[in-house]
C-alpha cells in the first residue's frame, strides 16, 4: 500500500511540475536538448549579446544570478548567442588545468561565442576569486554559485563540465578536462 501510495503521489508531482513548468522564478525549468524546448514566454533584454526584445528564450537562460563582480546576471542577456557555460570548482585539479584554455579559447571567439564561468561546490567567495586570478580566467563573466542554484538548474552533477549552447537553444555536454583543441571542435560546431 505504502508503494503504490508513493507512486501516486510522484506521478501527482510531476503532473503538477509538467502544468506548471516548475518554478515561478524560472530556474528550475527543465533544460531544452532543441529548439522545439523553446519558450516563448520570456523576453531578452537588450543589449550586447542579446536576442532583441521579443524573440524566444530557452528555458535554459531563464535563470539570475550574480557575478564574482557583485553585479546582477540574468541569463536571458544570452539568448541568440552561442555559450559555453564553464562548471569548476576552486580546489578541482582538472578545473585549474583547464582554465588557460578555456581563457584561451574565450579570446579566440571573442564576440562570437559567450564564455560564462560558473563557480560552485565551495563556501569562500576568496576562494573563487583567487581561483579566477591563478587560473588566467579573468576575461571571462563569471558567476558566483556557492549555494548550488546554477548546478541545480544546469542539471550538473560534477566539475569540470561544459554545457554548450547554439543561438537556438540546443545543447551538448562534455565533462572536463578540455584541453585547447576539444574547446575549438565544440566551439566549431556551435558557429556551424
């Protein structure tokens, strides 16, 4: 009795979440994997990188946050861009290998591709930014995650990941690290 009880009461919440699209905020929207994910409710701002009023935003931009800087972030500044979205953590080796090419590979596409960094799994927001100076990725906006919120509505379980994201709203994942000539494929396939 117990199990069945359990069943119904998932199938109610899921129901309710599908009815709902999760969260008022947005942020814990299920990621789209095409464009068809898109929706239409949310609106870009403007500004540099921005989609333009009006158009449709993936689910997956429509989050907040904010920089190591102190400054607010909303995600929906990225829409109609391609991103990469950088997943580390201060004390991950794999991570501090890779930020010089991940840096690298941020000046390369420069004004063609965003490269938002997203730290998280630790307490000390001195420890994200020494992390930010020693690994070179000073270049990059970089988000501060210390309460998980982004991991959570990235659907990320582990550091080092990417999620790359084309102008439409489709992703792909990698787990790092990535070394210069990884970066340059995935950023390849997102510029077609």
């Amino acid at each position: 009795m117990k199990k069945a009880l359990a069943i119904v009461v998932l199938i109610g919440a899921m129901s309710f979440m599908a009815g709902c699209g999760g969260g008022g905020d947005g942020t814990t929207a299920v990621e789209p994997t095409d464009a068809a994910s898109r929706t239409p409710a949310a609106k870009s701002p403007g500004g540099a990188g921005s989609g333009g009023a009006g158009q449709d935003t993936p689910r997956t931009l429509r989050f907040t946050g904010e920089t190591l800087d102190g400054e607010a972030f909303d995600g929906t500044s990225l829409a109609g861009k391609p991103v990469v979205f950088w997943f580390w953590a201060p004390w991950c080796p794999k991570c501090q290998a890779e930020g010089p090419d991940v840096a690298k590979a941020a000046e390369k596409f420069k004004g063609r591709v965003s490269f938002v960094g997203i730290g998280g799994l630790e307490k000390s927001k001195d420890r994200l930014n020494e992390f930010v100076s020693r690994t070179g990725t000073e270049g990059l906006t970089h988000l501060d995650d210390r309460t998980g919120k982004l991991y959570a509505h990235f659907k990320v379980t582990s550091q080092s990941s990417f999620v790359f994201m084309a102008p439409d709203g489709t992703t792909s994942r990698d787990s790092g690290p990535l070394g210069e000539s990884e970066l340059n494929r995935h950023v390849g396939k997102l510029l077609g």
